[in-house]
C-alpha cells in the first residue's frame, strides 16, 4: 500500500444523474445505497419478549431487540436469524413479517420478523451485548429502548400477539424515525 | 486527479470479521451491502397491468414491471413510485406491500407494492423502456418477462386481487430467483 489516504469528493460521474462520492485519486465511484436491517421480536412460551443491551455506540446501555445490518449472499430470515445468535446466543424460530418501517434521514430500511424461542434458558450476550434478558410486557424499560424502531416493533409485536391484521406494520402516522417516541432526539446511529 | 486506476484486494480490515475490498492505494474499505429493488404492479381501473419493455441490458426487449433501485434519502413506497414515473411515466397510487422477495445469489431485496393508476392514457417510455403498455391478464408475455420475480409478482397481485390474505408474499416455495419458472437460465442481472 502506498502513502495515499482516502480522500473523496463529490462529483457526478458520466452517465450518472447524481452526485457521488469520487476517488481524488484513482476516480473510483463509491455508490452508496440504503442500507437494510433485519431483525426480530423474539418471544419465549411465556410471551415474553428478548432484548439485548448494547454494548457498542450508539446508544451503548439502551435496549433493543436482536437487529443489525443484513450480510451479502442471505435472505433476510436467515440474516435476522444470524442476528439473534450473534447478539443474545439465540437460536430462533422465525414466524413472519411483522413490519417494514424506513429512516430516510438514514437511508435504513428494517425489516422485522415475529419469532419464538422455545427454550427461553438458551440465551446468552454476544459481543455486542453487555446482557440479555427476557422481559414481560410491563417489565420492558420503555425509557431506555435505543432507537424509535425499538418503540415500535414491541407495540406492533403486541397488537399482532393481540390478533391484529397480518398486514406488516410501516412507520407510525408522521414518524420518520428521527426522534424517540417521546420527543428526546437521537444521535445518527446504526442499529 | 493523479496517474492512479482502481485497484481492491480482498482483505479483512482490522476489527471486521470479513473479508471486504479494500483499495491497495490508500487503504479505504468498499463495504458492500445487500441492495433494494423498489417496484410496483400498478393497475388501471379495466384492472390491466402496466408492463415497460426494457431498452437495456439485462434482459434488454423483455417486459418487467416498473422497479429499480432504492435511493438515498426517500421511503421505498416513494422510490416506487419514482421508478414507474422515470420509467413509465405514471404517476401512481400506491396501496399496499404486495410481496418481499429475496434473491440471494446477486444479495438484492425486493419490496413490491399495489398500485393504481386511474388514467390509463397517462403513461409514456421513459429512457429505459422501450414502450410500455396495459395488459389484460390473458395477454400477459408470460415467455417474455425479464425476471422471475416479475412473474412472481404478477401472480401474487392476481392471488391479491382475488382476495387472497393481505399477509405480504415471498419468494415460491423452494424459488431463489436463479432462473425462470420454466427453468431456463438467466444473466446475472439487475433490475
């Protein structure tokens, strides 16, 4: 490797109709794309739910279900799959699609599946979880969820538990993600 | 710009537990991420489908439903609807996800929605499309679609129009988009 570091500027390169991000260097064209999120709402026999405590940035010590970016060459079941054994150990059962939502600001779409864990014993934080609990409805700690999605997919989770139409659920009325449920602002994260 | 031409070896960047390319440069990761396809079937109110006829490769004269791939900054219901105006030129109603398909071997997702269109005179080719037209379903070029996954889609939409449940569909049974539903073979492909 040379002395070179990486240093880019935006242009538009021929043929395109966009900006993108150019190589000052040797011209390469760095597209970028949005991204996807696979991830689950986990349910043990008892109905409770899974959640893991991040422990990475952002949002180190919030809470979250099992969620990350889905990997090249796999479906997203088997990448929300792959998730929930990296991050709590869990080796679940996915059911269906429980909802698609979208951040724009971040270019993420998620996609979230309803799944079940029969053995609620066979949990165990991965290296991106400082732990993994399982947790009642009432018992969830609705203040320290770390991203909006969070929010949303134990309530949707809980509507579908409840009988609600099959239909995935999208982003509340309004709600691009930006904030949390209660109005406290969010740093621009990755799950 | 310097005298420099692209140049990546695969290679696993520290703290990553993959191998990615990586510019023999000056070092900077191209991570690569699965990538979303954003489409439609769009009808207009005899219930006929919109089919476009690509003017480009892959899979150049063969007939595909409005789609292509997901933007920076916009939702997928709003990158739907941009690609049947840039590629037909209708401006359409978007109702529902119809269908998530997967096709792992080219690590590309596929979120394909109903759609409406109440003026059927309103469509037009756009740069891509070599003419565009309304199909009844017996007049569907069923030897002549460009991808699996348009087949896919145009039958779950007519499961849909018949009242099928609203659940989202997947891939077929044992279906990985590799090849057609008659079997033969496809380019590797974009949509």
């Amino acid at each position: 490797m040379s002395e070179l570091t990486p240093s880019f500027s935006l242009r538009v390169p021929e043929g395109d109709g966009a900006e993108r991000r150019v190589c000052d260097h040797c011209g390469f064209v760095a597209y970028e794309n949005p991204k996807i999120v696979v991830g689950s709402v986990v349910r043990d026999p008892a109905r409770r739910v899974l959640l893991c405590r991040r422990a990475i940035e952002p949002r180190r010590g919030f809470w979250t279900i099992p969620a990350g970016y889905m990997e090249l060459g796999e479906t997203p079941e088997e990448g929300a799959g792959r998730e929930a054994l990296e991050e709590a150990g869990a080796r679940i059962e996915i059911r269906r699609l429980l909802a698609i939502y979208s951040v724009p600001r971040i270019s993420q779409v998620q996609l979230i599946y309803r799944a079940d864990l029969p053995d609620p014993a066979a949990i165990e934080a991965g290296p991106e979880s400082l732990e993994v609990a399982w947790f009642g409805w009432d018992a969830i700690p609705w203040e320290d969820l770390a991203f909006p999605s969070v929010h949303w997919a134990l309530r949707h989770d809980r509507e579908a538990e409840e009988g609600a139409s099959p239909v995935p659920f999208t982003n509340p009325e309004g709600a691009a993600g930006d904030r949390m449920p209660d109005g406290r602002p969010l740093p621009v994260g990755d799950f």
